[in-house]
C-alpha cells in the first residue's frame, strides 16, 4: 500500500494525522538532518501499521518534507 505523507519535522509532539486512507501528516520531534527525521517517520509508520521498519520504505521524497510510502506486509 502507497501513502503519501507530509512530514512536519522540530515539533513539540510525535503524531500521524490522517487526511484519508492514503494521506497523512506526520509530526516528528526530530530535525530534518542526516536521516533523522525519515528514521523516526518510518518507526513511526511501523507502529501504527503494526508492521517491522523492514516492511517500509520510503519510495520518493528522502529529502522533501512529501514523501511517497511504501508499506508491505500488511494483513
């Protein structure tokens, strides 16, 4: 399943807000620097789904706060 994500990054609290099915915004407590922000979305995204971090991937966007999803594994 794809998911388009808007990433917020340097906020006070860590949450997903979902716009649809396929679309949300992720609130992520870290900075945008080497990764960071996309590790702690993709941890994140694996807890909500209930999925490992393995089964996610980030398919486009590493750098731009919109970012495609992949999520597999899903039952």
């Amino acid at each position: 399943m794809s998911v388009k994500v808007k990433v917020k990054a340097n906020q006070k609290t860590q949450s997903l807000e979902f716009q649809s099915e396929k679309e949300c915004i992720a609130k992520l407590k870290s900075l945008p620097i080497k990764g960071k922000a996309n590790q702690e979305l993709v941890g994140l995204l694996s807890k909500h789904y209930g999925v490992t971090k393995k089964d996610i991937e980030i398919v486009s966007g590493h750098v731009s706060p919109i970012k495609i999803v992949e999520i597999s594994n899903l039952d």
